[in-house]
C-alpha cells in the first residue's frame, strides 16, 4: 500500500479525499496511490490519461485542471473515461475501499494531481 509520506498533493486536497471516502487522515492510501500513478515526474498513469482524454474528446477539460486549481470535483463519468476500469480496480485493492468509495476519492484528487503536474511541469520551464 502507498504511504502519506509519498504524497503529491497539499493538505487540503488530501483532506477532501479522506473526507470524501472517509479514510481520515489517509490511511487508505488512495491519494498516495493516485499520486504514484499519475502525479510524479514520469509516471506511468500521466501519459495514459492523456490519451484516454484524447479519446474521448476532454482535451480541453484537461487544460481547465492544469490552468487553475479547482474548488470542485469532477464528475464520475470523467472519471470512468480518464482512468481505465482495471486501475480503479487495483486502487480498490490497494487502499480496501469500495469500488463506490474509490471513484468518490477520485473525484476529488485527479483535477488536483493533474493541476499540480502543471504547476511543476511550468516551475522546470
């Protein structure tokens, strides 16, 4: 399971997620995970949402996160079209959430990782 300590979002957005699948504190490890997935430098998950944004036409819902930090989450079909159902499956499995529960987190954390890879990406150019 992914740790806190690996974490690549500020407090409030993890607060938000653990709210949101009531895993106070994250203990579940869903915005680790996420974090590993998609927001590092590198990772896997980055070049495979932008794809699957590609194709399904949320290209510019993607520039929206990466411009501005968002105070809402995103809705649970963007979700279902960014990340591939066997990913929300393994997260499910890694941090013992519900699939239900999984999504919820997700809505919350994927604008916020993808803003701050922005926000990273503009700090090395």
């Amino acid at each position: 399971m992914a740790t806190a300590t690996r974490d690549n979002l500020p407090g409030r957005a993890n607060n938000v997620a653990d709210f949101l699948t009531r895993a106070h504190g994250d203990h579940s490890g869903l915005t680790s995970a996420v974090s590993d997935y998609m927001g590092k430098e590198g990772a896997e998950g980055i070049p495979v949402v932008r794809q699957r944004a590609k194709e399904a036409g949320l290209d510019g819902l993607l520039q929206h996160w990466r411009d501005r930090p968002l105070t809402e989450a995103a809705e649970v079909d963007l979700v279902r079209a960014l990340i591939p159902d066997e990913k929300i499956a393994e997260f499910s499995r890694e941090t013992g959430l519900s699939r239900e529960a999984t999504i919820r987190g997700l809505l919350a954390v994927i604008p916020r990782v993808v803003y701050r890879n922005a926000e990273r990406e503009r700090r090395t150019t």
